[in-house]
C-alpha cells in the first residue's frame, strides 16, 4: 500500500508509510492544509530518516487527529439510516422528514462538533444523562481542506441520543452536539486516489466483556457521493482551516439498544485501521 498515515500526538506529527515512521516538523494546521498532500508529504519522507520505536511512541500519546476544524455531519445517507430515523421519529409525527430527505436533491448536513469536544482513539466518549436511548454511529469521515478538496479520511463516531431526536426533530442539535459526542481517529488516511468504494465499515460493542452488537458494511451502499456532499457544505460556508465530515451510518443497532455506561465500542474501517472508545455518562 502507498497511503499515508498522519498521527498527530503528544509528542509531534509521525507518518506511517510502507511500514516506516516519520516525524514531520509542521505545525498541523498548515500541514493538512497544504496542496497535493500526498505528494507534498511524499516528497518531505524522501528527505527524511525513518524513526525507530515510533509506533510504540505514537500508541503512547495519540491525539485525535485535529486542530482548530469543525466536525460537521451528513444524515440519511444510508437506507437502513432512514429507517431508523423514521422509527424513533413515528410518534413525534415527524417520521416523514427522514423519508423526503433521503429522496431529495439536497441532503441533510448539521453541525457536530468543536474540536474541544471531540475525543479520539482510546478515549472516554459521552453520553447524556438526560437521554434513555443512546446508540454510537460509526462513520466514513472526511477531511476536506480549507480549498474544498478532499484530502484524508478518518474513522468517527457520531454519539447520538435517540429519545431526544425522537421526541421532536428540531431537538436534532441537542441529540448530537455535546461534550465528547464526537470521536476521530486513530489518524489521517492520506491517499493519492479516492479511498475504495468496496471499503468496509465495521462496528463491535461490547459491555463486560459479552458482545452485543457486531455488523459491518461497505461504504457503496451510501445513497450520495462524497463530493456531492462537500459540495453542499461549502456551498455558503468558509473553513480556513479545513474541516471534518461524517458521512453518514448505516450501522444501527436494534431499537431495544441503548448504551450504558463503561460499554466499549470498537468502529474498524479498512486502510485506516482502528477507533476504540470507552462510554461514559456525563455528568459534569
């Protein structure tokens, strides 16, 4: 394989390539946001030694993989997506909402989160403590950069508090966006080609070591394209600095699901690798 892999950490900016390591001198901002990454980064590691004892390091102190970037989100992108959003929805009356976005021209784009609330790879990911149905939704996540490119993925977790969502569609943001509802990681998936439309999604839960849930998927199965997206999010919105963007979930678990408190989930997507978080209620 030839794609890059960009930690960011604790301890600087590693790239993983061709079973390599790598530390990159850059502030991380400047470097996400740089043309042609693949190319760009390819050129610095021609110039550079590899690192040993890296790997162990970059586990050691792994960052979620942003600086100062939104994490915006794409719903009913999936099927199985509408579907779910149609049953919570039924008694609110408002199951028919999810049926018109699925079908129309433009697709459902909302904020999620601030990079102050967003956590990465083995760490605590909340729910709330006002919600009775909590479920993760792991997610196919862009970054496109501040021209509107897109440059990397990663893998996100877009924590979502069902009964509340249920209860009336306009409690939407509150349902989505609160502190570490969103999860990123393990790192920055650079590649010189778009990523494989046969790549799978997968999802495990496990809570005291039984597992409850464990499903997969392949990102072909998504109604709309990624660059139909990101041209709707920067249709009317600038991101200097570049931004995240989940695509979408077509992983649900069954309506009698919910989260609890110490469960673990694990979202694998393929050529990016591994997300991992611990749930916590948040009662701060």
């Amino acid at each position: 394989m030839n794609d890059l892999k960009l930690y960011k950490t604790s301890k600087g900016i590693f790239v993983e390539y061709q079973e390599h390591w790598y530390t990159i001198n850059a502030v991380w901002d400047e470097l996400v946001n740089r043309k042609d990454l693949y190319n760009n980064i390819k050129s610095e590691l021609a110039k550079l030694s590899p690192q040993q004892d890296a790997a162990a390091l970059v586990q050691q102190h792994i960052l979620p993989p942003i600086g100062d970037q939104e994490v915006w989100a794409a719903g009913v992108t999936y099927y199985r997506s509408k579907v779910a959003r149609m049953d919570e929805s039924e008694i609110a009356g408002g199951a028919s909402f999810y049926d018109k976005v699925y079908e129309a021209a433009r697709p459902e784009l909302f904020f999620k989160a601030t990079p102050q609330r967003t956590v990465g790879h083995e760490q605590e990911i909340y729910i709330r403590r006002d919600s009775t149905w909590n479920v993760p939704e792991p997610e196919l996540t862009l970054f496109i950069n501040k021209y509107a490119q897109i440059a990397g993925y990663t893998i996100g977790n877009d924590m979502s508090s069902r009964s509340i969502e249920g209860e009336n569609p306009l409690y939407l943001p509150q349902a989505k966006s609160y502190d570490k509802s969103a999860a990123i990681g393990p790192c920055l998936l650079i590649t010189e080609h778009p990523i494989p439309q046969d790549t799978t999604i997968a999802m495990k839960i496990q809570r005291n070591g039984e597992e409850l849930f464990n499903d997969s998927i392949l990102i072909n199965q998504m109604k709309r394209t990624h660059t139909e997206l990101v041209e709707y999010l920067y249709r009317e919105c600038s991101f200097p600095n570049g931004c995240f963007l989940m695509t979408g979930t077509c992983l649900v678990p069954e309506n009698n699901f919910t989260l609890h408190e110490k469960d673990q989930i694990e979202i694998k997507i393929d050529h990016i690798g591994i997300l991992r978080n611990t749930v916590k209620v948040n009662n701060s």
